[in-house]
C-alpha cells in the first residue's frame, strides 16, 4: 500500500509496487593528500578525496586528474614531485683547490659528479665523507640522501722549498698557506 495526497487535501490508499527514484547531486572532482606532495616514487594513494582518479603519468613530476561523481563535469588536475636531495662539495685547506658537484641536486636514486681540482702548488690527496675512496672524480650513484664531500689538498713539497727560499732570502719567519696563523 501507498498513501496519495490529493488536492483537496484527503488522503488516499492505493495497493500496488511503489517506485522512488532519486538522483545524487554532480559533484566536482577534487585532489587527494597527494597532491602537492614529494614521493621517492609514483603516488598510488590518496590521489583523489573526491571522484575517481586517472592514471597517473609522468617519471617525477607526476600528474593525474580526479574526475567528478555523479555527472559532475569538473575534474580537478593534480601533480606531485620527485624528491631531490642535496649534493655539496667543499676543499680543505680552502687554498689549496676547488670542489664542485654536478648536478647540486640530485633526483631520488638519481647521480652527480664531484670534481676536486688543485691550486697552483698544491696537489689532489683524498675525499672525505661520501667520495671517500674515489679518485679526484667521484661519481655517487642511486644518491637517496643528501650527500657532502670534502677534497683534500696537499702542498706540493716544492712549493714549500720556495716558499722556504723566499722567507730565508726576505730573512723573514714564514708558516706554509696551509697552517693557520696566530
């Protein structure tokens, strides 16, 4: 049974199947926690708080869009980025060379090189820290942190005759560069 009001306000009792249809309002798509973040690899979670989400494309950046519900016809577009670390090189003393990586920033998993090169009189000796082991060249593979290196330098012993020399001759007291001064 179903209940039918009529105009002149009485109610009336039929006998039959009841149909109720009801429709859910569109609703626009909208981004996930995902959007905006930075992932070591491919968001495959939270994409969308609301609709459906497209696959997402991309190698870092990445990006997708989150379709509406319901014939909602506004979809949102969404990205995140590849995570970057840092890759930083310095020279020990500071005047006996220059140290440098490239890139600076390294892309998750990513690679750089770091270059020491020598000042006149001085020579290349050895790495520290993550090109440690490696040749005046480093190369740091797979980088998933951020990485710091420290050249150091030597001074060439003739260099140090001459600078001997020319403190005798000036009749004068004189320290090596790379020893630090009072």
């Amino acid at each position: 049974f179903y209940l039918v009001a009529e105009a002149s306000g009485q109610l009336s009792a039929l006998a039959g199947p009841v149909a109720v249809t009801t429709a859910a309002a569109p609703v626009a798509g909208a981004c996930g926690a995902a959007h905006g973040g930075v992932f070591t690899s491919q968001p495959t979670v939270s994409l969308c708080s609301v609709g459906n989400a497209t696959s997402v494309t991309g190698t870092g950046p990445w990006s997708w869009s989150c379709t509406g519900l319901h014939g909602g016809s506004d979809s949102a577009t969404c990205t995140a980025s590849l995570q970057t670390w840092p890759v930083t090189a310095s020279a020990s003393p500071t005047q006996g060379g220059t140290a440098t990586c490239s890139p600076a920033s390294v892309a998750h998993d990513g690679s750089a090189t770091c270059t020491a090169t020598a000042s006149t009189g001085y020579q290349f000796s050895a790495w520290t820290g993550a090109c440690a082991g490696q040749a005046a060249t480093c190369t740091l593979a797979n980088v998933t942190e951020a990485k710091n290196s420290v050249a150091q330098f030597t001074q060439n012993r003739s260099a140090e005759r001459r600078v001997g020399r020319e403190c005798r001759a000036r009749r004068a007291t004189c320290r090596p560069a790379n020893e630090a001064r009072d």
